[in-house]
C-alpha cells in the first residue's frame, strides 16, 4: 500500500459532554451529522460531523471520563505529548476567529503573523477549552 493515496479522514475529539459539543461544532464551523454510534460495553458514544467540504470531526465521549493534561495555549500545549490541536485552513481568518468567539470559543491568540513567511494565524479554544489553529494569508 503506497502512502500517497493516503488522506487524513477526521480528528477524534473527547469530550465531556457530547450534545454540548456537537451543538457547539455544528453551529460554529456549519458541521452536519453524517454518522452517531454508541459502544454499550465500555459505555463510548459517538457523532461524526463533516463539514461541507469534506473535512470531518469526531466527538467521542466515554461514561467516567476526566480531563487530562491540556495546555492553554499553543506553547504550553507543546509540554504534553499527545494530542496538542488541531488546525483549519480558512478562506477569511478574521471573520472566523470572530464568528468562533461569538459562539463561545475563548480567544487564546488574536490573528497575526504566522512562523511561515505570508501566513496568519490564530488560535481559540473551544468550550471544553480544546485548541483550534486557524490558518490564512489574510488579517
């Protein structure tokens, strides 16, 4: 099997409360459910959302979770090995950090420049405080 068929499918993101999330996914980025499942045995529930050009999350939640290390920012998130965020390429940086924000993602850093030459970024945490990397070549 050679790598460059390959695509990255979705993210899987655990959450402590799964309706909440989902709602919250589904209105802040236009997210639409394509696929729930629930697993009785270890007692894991799941909702696939994809968003209209392809891109998909997983939110999944396990009966008895906690939360674990998670860095507040970009930088601190590099303390812990594992899961740090995920990133979004995005046509309009501004507008979405912006839409976000309203919809009640914590502002962790404002759009500027990016470490890569032309680029902007800017960073949210999502209502369970997951980081969320916006990309583009706007302000």
């Amino acid at each position: 099997m050679t790598t460059q068929r390959a695509r990255l499918d979705h993210v899987g993101i655990n959450v402590r409360e799964l309706a909440t999330a989902t709602a919250w996914y589904s209105r802040a980025f236009g997210l639409r459910t394509v696929f729930e499942f629930t697993l009785d045995g270890p007692g894991l529930s799941a909702v696939v959302l994809e968003h209209p050009r392809g891109w998909r999350i997983e939110l999944l939640h396990r009966t008895g979770s906690a939360p674990g290390p998670r860095g507040a920012n970009p930088l601190e998130a590099a303390l812990h090995e594992g899961y740090g965020h995920f990133a979004l390429t995005v046509p309009e940086l501004r507008p979405l950090y912006d839409t976000l924000v309203g919809h009640g993602a914590t502002e962790v850093m404002a759009p500027g420049p990016s470490p890569e030459p032309g680029v902007h970024m800017a960073w949210v945490a999502d209502p369970e405080g997951n980081l969320i990397e916006l990309i583009g070549k706007d302000v």
